[in-house]
C-alpha cells in the first residue's frame, strides 16, 4: 500500500523476483485492458484511470477474484494497488476465503509529499512491457528508449498535475480507512520508503521478515 507513485510498484517487481511469487498490480491490468483495442473492459475503465477515480469496486472485485484463482497466484501473490477501499477489503476477505488463503502482512510506504511531486513528474513508463524509470532516479540507457524491450517511453496520461492532485485526494479519501482496517487486524507495517531502491527493498524484506 501507499500514496500514488510512492514506489509500490517499482519495490513490487523486484520483490516478485525474490520471492518467486506473481506482482498483482490492478493498475497494470487495468492499463493493458486499456491499451488493448476493442476491449470491452479498457472502454468502460478509461474515463476513471485517465481521470484518477477509482473503478467501481465490483467491477474490480470480478477482475482480482479471476485473477488471483489463476495457477501462477497458488502459492502466494503480492497485490498492488488493491484492496483500495473498504468494499474492496470484503471482496477480497471473501476471495481469500474461498481460496483458503490469508494475507500475510499488509506493507504501507511512506514518503514526503514533496518525494512523490519528484517521483511522479519524472517518472516515464514502457507501454510495452510496464517497465518503470525515472528520468534522474532510474533513467534508460538510452533516452527515452525502454531497456527491456527497446518500445518508446510515454508519461503516464494520469500523470498530470491536476489529476495527481485528484489521485492523492481519492487516496486520502477511500485508502487510508483501508490501512487503518488492516492496522487494527495487526497486519499493517509502516515502511520508510524514502531513499535508494535498494535500501527500501532491505526495509520490506525486513518487514515480512515478521511475518
Ligand atoms: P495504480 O497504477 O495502482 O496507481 P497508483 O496507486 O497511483 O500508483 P502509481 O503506479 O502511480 O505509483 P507507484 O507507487 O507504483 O510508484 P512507482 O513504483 O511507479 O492505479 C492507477 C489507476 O488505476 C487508479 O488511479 C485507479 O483509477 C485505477 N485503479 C487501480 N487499482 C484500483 C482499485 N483497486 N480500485 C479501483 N481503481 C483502481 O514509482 C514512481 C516513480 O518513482 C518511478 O519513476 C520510479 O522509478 C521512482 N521511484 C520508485 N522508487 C524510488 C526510490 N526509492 N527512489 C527514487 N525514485 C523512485
């Protein structure tokens, strides 16, 4: 968990690797589904990433109940970006439920504002493979021009001024009565994620190191 453009997904890839376990990123799903032409699920959710709203969440409880059922997720998933609100917390205990499975930990980062205005306006993103970069923090080798795969790199369409501000308000709004859900089930653990990738990656090993 954690404010848009805190890191999650950057510490999410890396930990998928580690620990041998599926990166569920709803954002992800839903920005392929966008891409794709002639989907019917990018047509009805475009209008909310674009915008910085949140897709209704039974619409978002269909999408991560088909996805975490998937073989891959059997022995495990780290999920980003979902449960994003209360409702969401339901659908997922009851997704969990039926799969007979548990979150571990619930890991929340956390940096100044000032950081995520850096992070999001410098980040650029492959539309090809997802890859993240940032153009001070991680830049590509070569400018503009995604490592992994070699597609050009866009800046995200919800990566605006005036929709980060709506982002962080919904954020404010709708997720944080999530962590506080999670904080009072025991499960919450508050990470610094200020400072090298690296560094930040020790911290949240460390954090589920208590699991
Ligand atoms: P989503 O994609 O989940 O967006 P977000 O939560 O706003 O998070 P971001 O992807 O912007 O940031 P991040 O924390 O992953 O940071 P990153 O690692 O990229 O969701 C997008 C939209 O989809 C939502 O607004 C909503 O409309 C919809 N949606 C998604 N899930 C939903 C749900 N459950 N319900 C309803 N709607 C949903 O890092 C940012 C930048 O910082 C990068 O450039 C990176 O290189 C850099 N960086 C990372 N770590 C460091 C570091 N340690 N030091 C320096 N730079 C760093």
């Amino acid at each position: 968990m954690g404010p848009p453009g805190v890191g999650k997904g950057t510490q999410a890839a890396q930990m998928q690797a580690l620990l041998g376990v599926p990166h569920v990123s709803t954002g992800n799903i839903l920005r392929v589904a966008i891409q794709q032409e002639g989907s019917p699920l990018g047509a009805e959710v475009r209008k909310f990433v674009e915008s910085g709203r949140l897709v209704p969440d039974g619409l978002m409880g269909d999408l991560i109940a088909e996805r975490l059922e998937r073989k891959d997720a059997r022995d495990g998933f780290i999920l980003d970006g979902f449960p994003r609100t209360l409702e969401q917390v339901a659908i997922l205990d009851g997704v969990l439920g039926r799969l007979g499975m548990a979150l571990d930990r619930v890991l929340m980062l956390k940096v100044p504002e000032s950081e995520i205005v850096r992070r999001l306006s410098g980040r650029r993103t492959c539309p090809a493979c997802g890859t993240v970069f940032h153009l001070e923090s991680r830049p590509p080798a070569v400018a503009g021009v995604c490592d992994a795969c070699g597609a050009k790199l866009i800046q995200r369409p919800d990566d605006t001024e005036q929709v980060i501000r709506e982002r962080m308000k919904v954020y404010a709004e709708q997720t944080l009565p999530v962590a506080e859900a999670y904080g009072s089930r025991g499960l919450l653990i508050e990470i610094d994620g200020f400072g090298e990738v690296d560094a930040v990656r020790s911290r949240l090993s460390t954090g589920l190191e208590r699991v």
